[in-house]
C-alpha cells in the first residue's frame, strides 16, 4: 500500500490501534443464551446478534441510545445524466428529513430510534469522477474527520445511511476499484434509468477507472479520487465507532461501498457492522459476497437514507429485548432437558 502524506497516514494509524471484540462479555452472553427458556440455537442469528452486540459493547447487550446517521453529498458525475433525478433533489430530499415526510423518518418513528442528518457541501459538489478526482486528499481526510465526529452524543447502536443524487454511479465505480471488474459489472437502475441510462453509467464508470487507474491500489485513494463527501463520512463513522466500541448496521449499496474502503484497509475492520439487508442494486449483493458478509433483510429496496439499516435496528433490538427479557429455566420454573 502506497504512503500518500499525512492525512491519510492518520487514518491508517487509527485503523491500526482498532480494538478487538471482548470475548469475555461474549461469553457471557452466550452462557446467558443457554439458559433462556428455549431450545439451544432456536432463534437463530437473533441469538447470534446478541453476542455480537455484547462482544462490541463489553457489557451485557443494550440499545437504549440508537442513532440513524444519513449523510448527505452532491456529486459532479451527475453532470453526465448518469441518474433519473436532478442534483437539485439532494437539497430538496434533506428538507424533507427535516419536515419528517421521508421513509426513513417513518422508519426512525417505528423503531424509537433518533436521526440525524448532514449535509456535506450540497452547494459545491465534488469533482467530476470521468474527468478529475472527486476530492483532494486534504478534503477527503477532513471529511472522514466530520464523520468521525457523527457520535457525539455517544449512541449505542449507530446506523448508517445517505442521500445523494448519482451516489449509485460513485459506488459502482469505487467497488469496482476496490473488488475489480467494469462499469458494467457494477452499476444498476439507481433512481430507476432505463437501460440507455444504464449503459451511460456504466460507461461512465469506465471512464473514471481508466482516467484514475494508475492510483486506485490504495482504498484511500481510490476514496478520495472515485468517491464523494457522504461516502468520506461514512467511513469515518465506522471507524470511530469501531474506537468507541459502538456496534454499527449499515445500510445499502453506496453505505456499503464506503465501508469496502476501510475492509480493503483491513479485513477485520468491519468486523463491528452488521449489514442490514441486501438492496436491489446487483452491486450490492456482489460487494457483500466478495467481503464475506451476509445481510440480515433482502426486501429489494434501493431507496437509501439509511431505511434498510433502520428496519435492521428493529430486528437488533428484538434480539437484545428476548436476551435481556426472557426468563431462565431456573426462574420461570421450567424443565430443562433431560
């Protein structure tokens, strides 16, 4: 892995001093899991989940402060009409977090969980991938800095989502950097294009992975080139969560693209995330296959804005709910077997 000066060296450091799972709350938890008044495995991944909510908490599993961040970004590629809506929808979509009127904020109210969204630069979108880099490195590292900074407020479950107009282009292209193949093994319907706006993102995509092709072997820089500001964030999220010891669901395809930069860095870096369901985007499926990752919910949404994490969350907190509510054997009086 190439060195491209200090503010990406920082980032690497910190991906260093990342923390492991505590296995002794893990432990714990499981032994407690044997005991509920159930057969041994019977709920399956909800089981599963409570010890790897308690191994990243290191305490006994909890959710009482969950989070959903949306991270918002415009994108100079969509100059190219590599999407069915225009840039302006952006701006327009974070008012309508604001006012309460998007799914996701139905999603939030379902689930009691708290949203918080920002906006990256709406007004100056960053570079056009086909062209030039999205960012510089300064900028890249600052913004994965501002995600960084997401958890204050020191929430216990952090999901993560996005909203940007031509986001889906800029996650092709950097999984495609990340896993290899071409724009067409990559891209998808997105906002819904037909297939002339298929083909065009695809060829989009292309352009971008040959114009950056000499510097796309460092996942930062393959970033900071192909990437965008929510992306940038995205990833600073999950690894202050990761220093924090904040368990994370991310969401869709362009969430899941941001956090390939940090696996490719390190394979174990993820090892905090759930991935909340697979997407209708045929990217995403193959991003989570190449990582190993298996999602809890296949629902063929594409909408982002973190709705897939969201609904994840509501399974998360059932399983914390049958781990820390449901009586043993020993207190409900039960039979063990024999």
């Amino acid at each position: 892995m190439s060195t491209t000066g200090l503010p990406f060296d920082d980032i690497r450091a910190l991906v260093r001093q990342m923390p492991g799972p505590d296995t002794g709350a893990r432990h714990e938890a499981r032994h407690r899991q044997e005991r509920l008044t159930k057969p041994s495995g019977s709920l399956g991944r909800l089981e599963e989940i409570a010890e790897w909510l308690a191994a990243w908490q290191g305490r006994a599993p909890a959710v009482t402060r969950p989070v959903v961040a949306v991270f918002a970004g415009n994108h100079g590629v969509a100059r190219q009409g590599v999407s069915a809506f225009p840039a302006e929808v952006t701006a327009q979509m974070v008012a309508n977090f604001a006012a309460g009127g998007a799914a996701i904020n139905q999603i939030c109210a379902a689930y009691d969980l708290g949203l918080k969204v920002f906006e990256l630069g709406l007004d100056v979108p960053t570079g056009d991938i086909s062209t030039q880099a999205a960012m510089d490195e300064k900028e890249c590292a600052a913004t994965v800095a501002f995600g960084m900074e997401s958890l204050v407020g020191e929430p216990d479950l952090l999901c993560l989502g996005e909203m940007g107009i031509a986001n889906t282009t800029i996650a092709a292209a950097l999984c495609a950097a990340i896993f290899g193949g071409t724009g067409a093994d990559w891209v998808g319907a997105g906002t819904g294009v037909d297939a002339a706006g298929l083909a065009l993102k695809a060829a989009v995509v292309d352009r971008a992975l040959a114009l950056h092709r000499d510097h796309l072997g460092d996942p930062l820089e393959a970033l900071r080139r192909l990437g965008g500001r929510e992306l940038a964030a995205m990833a600073g999220a999950i690894l202050a969560a990761r220093l924090q010891r904040v368990p994370v669901i991310v969401d869709g395809y362009v969430a899941t693209a941001a956090a390939a930069v940090l696996w490719k860095l390190d394979p174990t870096s993820l090892d905090h995330c759930l991935f909340g369901h697979v997407s209708a985007e045929p990217g995403h499926m193959r991003a989570l296959q190449a990582m190993g990752k298996v999602p809890l919910l296949a629902l063929g949404m594409r909408l982002g804005e973190g709705t897939g994490a969201a609904l994840a969350a509501g399974i998360v907190k059932a399983a914390v709910a049958c781990h820390s509510g449901m009586a043993t054997f020993e207190t409900a009086g039960v039979s063990d077997r024999s």
